[in-house]
C-alpha cells in the first residue's frame, strides 16, 4: 500500500512540474524584481531582500511590481527565456 501511494504521489509531482515549469517563473521573478530595484540605484542584494517586505512584492496596486513597464517586461522575458535555454 505505502509503494502504491508513492507512485501515485511521484506520479502527481511529474505532471504538475511537467504542466507548470515553476523554474521559469521563479527566474523571471528573480529578473524583473532585481531590474526594478536596481533602476532605484540599489546594487547590493542583501540590502534589497533586507528592505523589502513580502507584502511590497506582491501587492500589485503600489507595490515593487506595479512600476514594472511593459518594456521591462518584454526585457525580463528575454533575459529569462536565454537564462532557462542556457540551463539546458
């Protein structure tokens, strides 16, 4: 029974990383966080993750992600997409 239920659950783990490659979203976080708070002329990452609070990053009305332009985008999506071929 216990073998059973771990191939279910490694089964289960396969096709959501396999559907949902959450990798790649991390990395283009990671990218689009790090080019908004370096255009503010902060450099140093322990002082940035140090300032901000998880509620700045995610709220998307006044927060670290709400400043992203549609140019920084389209950059984070480039940087990203050569950052996740350049693993393979």
């Amino acid at each position: 029974m216990d073998e059973l239920a771990k191939k279910v659950q490694e089964k289960y783990i396969e096709d959501l990383t396999s559907k949902y490659p959450l990798h790649r979203f991390l990395i283009l976080f990671m990218v689009i966080f790090f080019m908004l708070t370096y255009q503010n002329g902060n450099v140093d990452i322990y002082n940035i993750l140090n300032q901000t609070s998880l509620k700045e990053v995610f709220d998307f009305q006044g927060g670290v992600l709400s400043e992203l332009s549609m140019l920084q985008l389209m950059q984070a999506l480039i940087i990203s997409l050569i950052l996740n071929s350049s693993h393979k």
